[in-house]
C-alpha cells in the first residue's frame, strides 16, 4: 500500500462520530442485531456519518463453543441487514468471521453506502489470565485502514491497541482517526488510584497514542457482564493533542456523539509534525537487522 | 491505609450492577438471602437490596435452638435497618431429626449439617419467593476453605467471592450496616462459643495480608518469608489452600466421549441469557 493509492482521498472535515456503548447479549444474534438496527436508526436521525459499536458486538465476547455456532461468512443475512442500514452513516460493528478455510476470526466490518466494505481481523489475540481468544480464533495479519468516503479510520480491536505496531502501522497510512472497538474487562478497584485501573490504564495508552500519533482516537468498550465479568464502558474520544474531549460513562450502556473536527487535525499536526518527521526506513534498517531472516511477511506465524 | 483498601463506592456500583444483571440472565429479579446476623450476610443482603429494592429481597433468619440468640437480634436489626421482607425458619428439627436419630456428636459434623439444612431451605424458598439464593461467601473464606461444602457454600451468584474479609469491613462499613454487626467477633456460630479466628488458629487480618500476597499479587514462598511472614504461618495456609480446591470446583467428570461436560462442552452459564 503506497500513499500514492490514497491520493484522492479527500482531506478530513468534519466527522459525527455515534459511539455505541452497548451491552451486547451472548450468543444471541438476533438480538444483538435489532439493537444495532436500532442504535443506527438514532445515528441517522442525528445526522451521524459513522456509528461505531464494540468488539464482538454482534455476538458477545466469551463465546467459547459458541464461537463457532455464531460465525458468519460471507453474504450471511445479518451483515446484509447492516450493510443495509449503512447507506446514511458508516457503520463499524464486530463479529465472528469464517473464511473458506474454516479459520474463525473475531473481526471488525466496516460497512458504508450499503456494502459491506473491508473487514479488520484482530491481530494480537489475548490468551493469558482469564482470556483464550487463540483457543477460537485464527489471528489477524495486516492493519490496513478504511477508506471511508469522509474519512480515512484505522480500525483496531482492543489487544491491538497494546502493541505499538498496530496503531503505528495506520498511522504511517495517514489515518484521520483511530478506531478501537473493545470488550475490555473492568478491573482493579484498589483505593490507591481513583476508578478502575483497567480504565485508567486505557485513558494513558490513548492518549499516548493519540498524542504520538498525532491523530483523533475513538474508543468504544462495552458494557455489561458475561459470568461475572463485566465490562468496563468508558468509551471517549480523545484529540490529537492528547485530550479527552468526551468520555462516556463506566458501567453503563449509552449512546453519544462527538463531532471530529478536520482543522484539529491539521493544527496538530502542523504545531508538532511528527508524521513529517518520522522515518520509518530507520525501523525498516533496524527490524532487518533485529529479525534476520525476515522477509517481510508474517506467514512464519502460522506455524505458532 | 492497607494495601487491601478498596474504593467502596464504586465495589458497590459494579456489584449491585453485577447483581442485577446476573440475576435477570437467570429470568428473574428477586433475592433470597440467608441472613446469620454476621458481617458477610449483611453486606450481602445490603448489596442485594441496593440492586433489586429492599422489597424484591427475602432475608431468611435460620436458627437452631442453639445457636447464640445475639446471631437472631443481629439478622434483625440489619434487615430492619434494610426495609427487606424476613422470614424465620427454626432448624431445630431438620436437624435434629437427623443428628439425634443417627446419634452424631462431632461438632463438626453437626454444624455440617446444619449448614446444609440451611441450604435447604434457603433453596426451597428461593422457589416460592421466585428469587436467586445470593451468597455470602468472602475471598479468605473461600481461599481457606472455611465453609461447608454444599451448605454456605451453596449458592446461586456470590458478590462476595472476590473480596477479602478485611473489603467486605470496608463495604459495610460505606452500607453503613448496624455497627452491632461490624463490631463483633465473626462466628459461624455452630456451637457455643465459636469464633472464626480460634477456629481458623490466626487472624482474618493476618490471613487477608498474606493471601493477598499470594495470590493477588502472587509472591512465591521466599519472598513472602522475605517480607516477614512467619514460614510455618504461609505452609499453612498455602496447605489450606490447596487441599480446598475441591470447594471451589465443580464434580470431577471422567471423560468418555468426544464432547465431555466441563472438558471441551465449553458454554459460560450466561449462555443464551
């Protein structure tokens, strides 16, 4: 993917951006769908041009077996029916993706003008404490962005935005906005810091990111609880300059939009040039050297 | 201020959320809670009556006729303070009816069965009010396996599970629960006398700490010692629990099939919810 591919695509003006910070029910297609569809017909009527739901929010997160009973392929009737009702605001929304080879994915579609246009499959699966995503799930091996008629969004799920290559990797790709769709599990409530730690430790990771990377970052978690593990909320968006510009509520589920705006980006990126400045052909030299052997492909991970 | 030290406030919103929510996956909204007139019952019933409203929640007192009658005035104040519907099941004869007949005299097995009787009840009730049994049972105690298996043990949604007794202070202390009840010794009051500490043969605040360490934060035996816990102290409780563990398990299965109950039948109970 060169720059030059992307040299039509218009710069970022403004984007009404609907977080969808649901509870979604587990297993329960049907359900979850109707909410979406529901969650949408309110983006429209406030005028959204993108509306973005959590990690597996078609299905639930701790899906174990049911992983593969809930897994959609492609053409299936539910993505249609959001596809559908993606022709007024762009929709990102998780599910469980099947391929011809059989290999289930916990994906991210990003669904506009009716299609289904790109899916994100997570890279960086978690499997330690009380995650066994690699036990259902075939990883991920690309970020590429999405190339939204507005904006140019670069799509992560949760884990992926714990490694630093993942937001890099759309940031080199010139994304308007990061979008992290999450299930992330509410935890540590020691009266030494205020809140949750695990939200504590999301607002310090987006924020750096944000900051670094010089671009608007819109985390969407979901709430609710799965066998007595609940998810933490706290959705926001944070600006290119590291601020919080709107969080949403811990715990509880919710809808809200925030309005991106283009010329904040442009002054983030204009008073601090770091996309400018940075030079991955340093990384490029220095992973060569690092990882000998390595021949610019991630197929070798295969074999794990 | 302990290390253990929690923020109640939001303890209390992610489990009367918790409550709520587990609750209706299992169709309902109501709770049954056995009330001993202890800390941990009243924090429980507290929570619950939070979640669902005082009058969504049955708080059962279970005497025996020998328990220590303090254990009944204590039940009722706190759901007095609580506004929750009661209900007052004397085990006297449930018990008995076994206890005298198969002449058993360990106390231990008597409380055994005393536990269990409450179990029982608590169980039939749960049907008749259209309630989840909420449980009661704290971190250490399960950590240590001090309680009876299938008796207050038994329990639908536990609240409690992830707190150490040094938390479920704190938490009552924030439910401004009856000081009555947060003063006292903690007994499970089978027999005269008894108090958890003595039964146990160390302190809760002893236990919490090194728990904490041990597994929480997950310090190996040389660090621990390092930092001044007795070794004989942290052999203990590391021995308690470990042979526990069955406490805290479902039935072992043997696996004969290709799809085993517990093996590779792998479904979280909010399956379909």
């Amino acid at each position: 993917m060169t720059r030059s591919e992307y040299s039509s695509a218009p710069p970022l003006k403004n984007l009404r951006v609907l977080l969808a910070q649901t509870n979604p029910r587990l297993g329960d297609v049907g359900h979850n769908l109707e909410e979406h569809l529901s969650i949408l017909r309110q983006a429209r009527e406030a005028r959204a041009d993108l509306a973005i739901f959590p990690e597996l929010s078609l299905t639930g997160y701790f899906l174990k077996d049911q992983t593969f009973e809930v897994a959609m392929e492609p053409g299936d009737p539910t993505l249609a029916r959001i596809a559908e009702a993606s022709r007024d605001a762009s929709v990102i929304a998780g599910f469980v993706e099947r391929d011809r080879g059989g290999r289930l994915y916990n994906a991210l579609g990003f669904f506009e003008g009716g299609e289904l246009r790109a899916v994100h499959r997570k890279v960086h699966l978690v499997s330690y404490g009380m995650f066994d995503e690699t036990r259902d799930f075939a990883a991920g091996d690309s970020f590429r962005a999405f190339e939204g008629e507005k904006a140019r969004i670069g799509p992560l799920l949760c884990e992926d935005m714990w490694h630093l290559p993942s937001a890099y990797l759309h940031f080199l790709d010139e994304v308007d906005v990061i979008s992290c769709s999450s299930a992330s599990p509410a935890r540590g409530v020691e009266a030494g810091g205020q809140g949750l730690a695990s939200e504590r430790s999301w607002e310090l990771i987006l924020r750096a990111q944000a900051l670094l990377l010089r671009t608007f970052v819109v985390y969407v978690d979901r709430v609710g609880w799965e066998d007595g593990i609940g998810f933490g909320g706290g959705s926001c968006v944070v600006g290119p300059t590291g601020d919080v510009l709107l969080r949403m509520d811990a715990l509880e589920p919710g809808t809200a939009i925030f309005e991106l705006d283009g010329n904040e980006l442009r002054r983030a990126r204009f008073e601090t040039p770091l996309r400018r400045d940075e030079r991955p052909s340093v990384l490029a030299a220095g992973l060569a050297v690092k990882l000998p052997g390595w021949h610019l492909s991630t197929e070798g991970d295969d074999a794990r | 201020m302990s290390e253990l030290d929690i923020q109640p406030e939001l303890v209390t919103a992610m489990l009367t959320s918790f409550l709520r929510e587990e609750v209706a996956a299992a169709g309902m909204h109501r709770a049954v809670v056995g009330l001993s007139g202890g800390i941990d019952s009243a924090v429980s019933a507290a929570l619950a009556a939070r979640a669902f409203g005082p009058a969504e929640v049955l708080c059962v007192l279970l005497p025996h006729e020998r328990s220590n009658p303090s254990s009944e005035a204590h039940a009722r104040l706190v759901a007095d303070s609580l506004g929750v519907a009661t209900r007052r099941v004397d085990i006297t004869q449930m018990v008995e009816g076994y206890v005298a007949q198969e002449e058993v005299t360990d106390p231990t097995r008597v409380g055994n069965v005393m536990a269990r009787a409450r179990m029982v009840v608590l169980y039939d009730l749960s049907v008749e009010w259209g309630g989840l049994v909420v449980g009661t049972s704290n971190k250490t105690e399960m950590l240590l396996g001090y309680s009876t298996q299938w008796g207050d043990a038994a329990h639908a949604i536990n609240p409690l599970g992830d707190l150490y007794k040094h938390q479920v202070y704190q938490l009552a202390r924030h439910l401004e629960l009856p000081a009555e009840v947060i003063d006292k010794p903690p007994s499970a009051d089978l027999f005269e006398g008894q108090t958890d500490e003595a039964d146990l043969g160390f302190s809760y605040a002893q236990a919490d700490e090194l728990l904490y360490q041990m597994v929480d934060r997950r310090l190996s035996f040389d660090e621990l010692t390092e930092r001044g816990f007795d070794p004989t102290f942290v052999q203990t409780v590391a021995a308690r629990v470990v042979r526990n563990q069955y406490k805290r398990t479902p039935p072992v299965i043997a696996k004969l099939s290709r799809r085993t109950i517990g093996t590779d039948f792998r479904y979280l109970r909010d399956w379909m919810r």
